[in-house]
C-alpha cells in the first residue's frame, strides 16, 4: 500500500466506536463498540449496562440517530447491548432517496480489522447501493457510511478494484437511517486530507462540512 492510501485511511484498527447519549440523563456521553449493525439494530458492547426501553441517541461521528434499547446483558466484565435505530416512519421505508455522487465517510469492518475513510456514493436503489473508495472490502463484510444525508448501512455483494485504484463496491442495503448533526468541531488534519482527496474525485470543490 502506498503512502498516499496510507494516509487517506485507518486500517487494522480495533471494534469501531460510538457514542451513547441517554435521552433525559446529564453528563457526558458513553462510549460503546460496535459489534455490528443490521436489520434495524446496532449492536454494542459497553461498559455500562443500560436500561431497556430507554431512549437514546447514537451519534456516529458527526451524526446523531435515535434508538431504543431493546436489552442490555452482562458479557464478561462488559455488557452487551442491542438498540433499535430511527423512528417508527423510518423503520417503514421501503425505498430510501438520496441523491448520487454524495461524499461520505465509510467504516468498513472486514475479518482481518475495521478500515474508516472516505467514499463517494454513486447510486441507490431501494435494495442496494453503489459506492467507490480507496479501501477494499471483503464479500460479505459489513459496512456503513454517514455523511449529511444520514446513515446507510449493508453488505457487501461485490468488490472491484478499477485502473484508477479505486475499488467499486455493491452493497445490500440492510437499513436507513436519518439523523442530524452534532455540534461543529475544527477538523483534524487527516480529515483536511481526505476532503481535499473527495473533491479531486468528484472534480468540484465541496462545501466546508464543519
């Protein structure tokens, strides 16, 4: 791997992380990892136990989904957690739209360890999409991808690396989900990279998503 790709990415890296906001509780947030993500359902490990039903909001990177703990079990010393994602109306859309060739930052979590960088989505339908990276994938992985239109998530059909080194991936799609922004905050020099990496391939210049 060269050391441009090296710098655009995160790889062999452990569970990826997720913050856990309780809805009606002060304090700081808790930090989880995700075990996995799919069928409506985000699943965690913490080392909190959280109560069932209560409502929360998970905020990957910048974006914010509410949830409902369906349980929270002992694992070890940790707890292992599943939440329900979005509302009721977003659990029952069929066919999501959003428009193609949107940048958005992907978390894919292959056997060998989870890869986080950027993408750029390049179609959808109401059963999968289409993305391009500079990360590969394995069959069957799962990964998701957040950016200003909301949370996608799903499983890896197919992965193919084209002339320009770039890897074109379908995905099954396995859930949807809306969400708003967290508060701005200065982006790091990696994330300055990888911007300026989205606009070459997209050929235009991005507005500033702080």
């Amino acid at each position: 791997m060269t050391s441009e790709l090296a710098a655009l990415g995160e790889r062999d890296a452990p569970n990826p992380s997720v913050l856990v906001e309780v809805v009606g509780r002060s304090g700081p947030p808790y930090h989880c990892a995700v075990l996995g993500i799919g069928d409506g359902q985000a699943h965690l490990l913490s080392e909190t136990c959280f109560t069932e039903s209560s409502n929360v909001i998970l905020i990957f990177d910048r974006l914010a989904i509410p949830g409902e703990v369906l349980y929270s079990r002992s694992k070890g010393s940790a707890y292992r957690t599943a939440v329900k994602l979005g509302s009721d109306r977003e659990r029952n859309r069929k066919e999501p739209r959003f428009p193609i060739n949107q940048v958005g930052r992907i978390t894919i979590m292959n056997a060998a360890g989870t890869i986080r960088g950027l993408c750029v989505l390049t179609d959808m339908s109401g059963s999968g999409f289409g993305l391009t990276t500079l990360h590969e994938a394995d069959l069957g992985c799962m990964v998701y991808v957040a950016g200003d239109f909301g949370l996608v998530v799903g499983e890896v059909r197919h992965c193919r690396r084209g002339d320009d080194r770039r890897y074109r991936i379908g995905v099954k799609t396995t859930g949807v989900y809306a969400g708003s922004g967290s508060p701005p905050r200065p982006l790091t020099l990696l994330e300055r990279v990888r911007w300026k990496v989205a606009e070459s391939i997209l050929g235009r210049r991005l507005p500033n998503y702080r």
